[in-house]
C-alpha cells in the first residue's frame, strides 16, 4: 500500500541497488525509516519519488539518523534509542526479519555507521575522549575500540564515507573551528587529517566514488556567492539565503573542486 500523503519526514536514508523486499525486486530503490507509529521501512523510487510503506521495524524512544547498509546479505543498519539505552537495529530487508542489539556507549554516542563488506562489520567513532574508532559486530553487538584518532572539538554527525577497495574510513572533525577531514586506513591505522574550510558554511554528508577515488558532498553557505581556494559555489535564487555547491574532495590533500558530472551519476541523500 503506497502513502504519499501522510508519510511524516524519513530520518535516514539509504541508497540500495538491486533487489530488496518481496514489494520492490529487481528495482533501484532509496531505504528509509520513517519517524511515524512504528517507525515503519519506507522504500522510495528516485526517478518517480514514489515512497511505499513496507514494515515497522519497533517500539522505540526515537531514532538517530544514522544508518548503513549490507547490500550481500540484504541488511539496512540504524540506531535507536531503546528507553534510553543505544541500540543497533538490523532490518532484512528481503525477508523483513528485525533484530535489535543493544550497544551502549559510557557517556559517549556514536558518529555515524558504514558497513565493511570485507570483514562484515560496522564502523564508527565514539565521542568518547581521543574519539576512538570503533567496530560493531552485526550479528551480536559486539563493540570493539580500535585505536584513537586525534584531539578535537567534536565529530560532525552522520557525516562520513567508507573507501572499501582501500581500507579507508573518511569522517570530518571540528579542529580549532575548522572543517577537518580525517582519513583512517583501517587496516594499518594510519591516521591523516586535512582541512576542508568552507567559507561561512558546511558540509552536510560525505559520498566516496571508487570511479574517480574522490569524496561527493554539498556545501551550505549562507552568502550570496562564496569562492574559496579551489572552490567554487553555486549562486543561490535571491530568496533562498542559502546556496547548495556541490563540491568533489580529493582525500589524499584535501584539495576541491564542483565538477559537472554526468547525468546518469546521481549523488542521494536527505536530511533529517
């Protein structure tokens, strides 16, 4: 049953190629949760923006919008809020199995989740002193700290990519008030750090292409055109008070720039 009218605001979103639920084989579809009863599996087609309430997926205090997802084994990743307790919620979302993990953090929270096809878990960082990465067993919970990665103001939400063919995971940090991207191999533990300032604004999410080895992301910036080094924004329509550029991140400097990609390369995201 599709419901387009009363489907209150998704909370996260993920991009999934392929087949999925019984209701949305063999299509190239967008999942996401909704914050309404139940907090229901929403299916969305990026051509027609046709959303398709699938499942609830439980009874929670709220969710975060963080996700990730497994597209092998079927599975969407997010957090929940468990009556106060941190927890992972595992959705399959192929036969509409829901396990629940509960992985509290010590007056800490998580940054954000991206699933490693390669050992099969989710990686994070903790906003626990040193901001340490930290690894999340799917199927049991398990949270295993790794390594600290630097001293900094604080971590920004949801904001982060995973470069699976080179072991890296991208996040970006506030260091002294400046948008800093980090880089960690997680196979060697090296940790790189790069500052990406945006004149008057932010970034809002980070994509990785493996195509061209650069990070995707749009900026915010509140003036009516800002150039930076190497950057260059999109002027804003005179009401709006808020331009949108859409600039490309080299990880390895830091350095970007606002390509024209193709038509048929499409970059997806929503915000809560």
């Amino acid at each position: 049953m599709r419901n387009r009218s009363r489907l209150r605001l998704p909370l996260l979103l993920c991009a999934v190629i392929g087949a999925g639920h019984a209701s949305t084989v063999a299509a190239q579809i967008l999942y996401s949760v909704s914050s309404g009863p139940g907090f229901p599996l929403v299916s969305i087609d990026p051509t027609t923006g046709a959303v398709q309430t699938l499942q609830p997926t439980g009874s929670f205090s709220g969710i975060n919008s963080i996700s990730a997802f497994d597209p092998l084994r079927r599975r969407l990743f997010f957090l929940a809020d468990a009556a106060g307790v941190q927890t992972l919620v595992v959705v399959n979302v192929q036969t509409g199995a829901v396990a629940t993990h509960a992985i509290p953090l010590t007056g800490a929270s998580y940054a954000f989740l991206q699933y490693d096809p390669t050992t099969r878990t989710l990686y994070s960082v903790a906003s626990s002193p040193g901001f340490p990465v930290v690894t999340i067993d799917p199927d049991t919970g398990v949270v295993t700290t790794l390594q600290p990665t630097g001293s900094f103001n604080g971590v920004s939400n949801n904001i982060s990519a995973f470069d699976a063919a080179g072991r890296r995971l991208f996040f970006v940090v506030d260091a002294a008030g400046v948008p800093t991207l980090v880089v960690v191999n997680v196979q060697t533990g090296a940790v790189a750090t790069q500052p990406i300032p945006v004149s008057g604004g932010s970034y809002v999410f980070l994509q990785y292409d493996p195509a061209t080895g650069v990070l995707y992301s749009v900026a915010s910036s509140r003036s009516t055109r800002t150039r930076a080094p190497s950057r260059r924004f999109n002027r804003p329509a005179p009401s709006a008070g808020c331009s949108a550029a859409r600039p490309s991140i080299r990880p390895e400097d830091g350095s970007s720039f606002s390509p024209m990609p193709p038509e048929s390369r499409r970059s997806l995201s929503s915000t809560s």
